[in-house]
C-alpha cells in the first residue's frame, strides 16, 4: 500500500471507559485496504501544536469506516478526544504490512 496523507470525516467519538475513547472516521478507500495492525499518523490539532503527528493502529475497517481505539494519554489524544463528529481527521495512512506476531516454535 502506497503512503497517502490524506482527510477523512470523524464520525463519532465514544467514550468506552474512563480512559478510552472509540474513533470512526469515514475513510471508504482505507476501509477497502486497511487492516488491523496498521497504523495512521494523525494531527491531532488544526494548528502547529502540537507539531508532531500521534500513531494509532486501526481497530476495525469496514463498511467505508475505520475505527480506532485510543487510550487517552497526554496533551495529543486529549484534545483528539474532544473533536467533535463532522470535523476533519488528517492523517498519513498506512503503507506498511500490518505488524504481525510471529508464532513461536
Ligand atoms: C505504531 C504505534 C501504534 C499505536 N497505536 C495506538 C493505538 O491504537 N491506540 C492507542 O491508544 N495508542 C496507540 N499508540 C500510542 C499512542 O500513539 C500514544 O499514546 C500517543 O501518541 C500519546 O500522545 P499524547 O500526546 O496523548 O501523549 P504525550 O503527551 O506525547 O505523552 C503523555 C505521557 O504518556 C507517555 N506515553 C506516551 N505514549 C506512550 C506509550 N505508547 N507507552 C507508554 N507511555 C507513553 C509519555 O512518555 C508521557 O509521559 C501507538 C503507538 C505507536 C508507536
């Protein structure tokens, strides 16, 4: 899969537990070739702070959805928690394999 930095449309933001939130993002390209174990790195601001994008590893793609489970950490996945449905999501989407767990012998 090719790098591509691209903008999706958050869907929902769902709290799942304290520390938890559950992102969709509609994203129909990346929902076709996306798959668990890859990884988007996100803006998580509109401006340049923070600079740095934050990685998250797709949960589930399907369906024209991708959604990812973010642990809220610090400053980056806090203001990511607080986005509202409807805004953009920035990202540079996947382009490596998935990571994969090798079974041991
Ligand atoms: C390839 C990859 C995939 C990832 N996928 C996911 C995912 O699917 N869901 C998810 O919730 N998180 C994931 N992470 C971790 C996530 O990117 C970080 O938790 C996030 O960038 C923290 O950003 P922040 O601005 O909130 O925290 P910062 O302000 O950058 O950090 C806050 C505090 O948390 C500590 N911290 C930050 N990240 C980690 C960490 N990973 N482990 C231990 N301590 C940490 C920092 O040292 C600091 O003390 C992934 C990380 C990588 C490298």
């Amino acid at each position: 899969m090719k790098k591509i930095h691209s903008t999706h449309t958050i869907l929902s933001i769902k709290q799942v537990c304290a520390k938890f939130v559950q992102i969709a993002i509609e994203a129909p390209q990346l929902a076709k070739t996306g798959r668990p174990g890859q990884f988007l790195n996100v803006r998580v601001s509109d401006g340049s702070d923070p600079l740095l994008r934050r990685p998250f590893g797709i949960y589930r793609a399907q369906d024209n959805i991708v959604e990812m489970l973010v642990e809220i950490r610090g400053r980056g996945t806090a203001m990511l928690a607080r986005k509202k449905p409807a805004r953009p999501w920035t990202s540079l989407d996947p382009w490596e394999d998935p990571l994969r767990c090798r079974r041991r012998r």
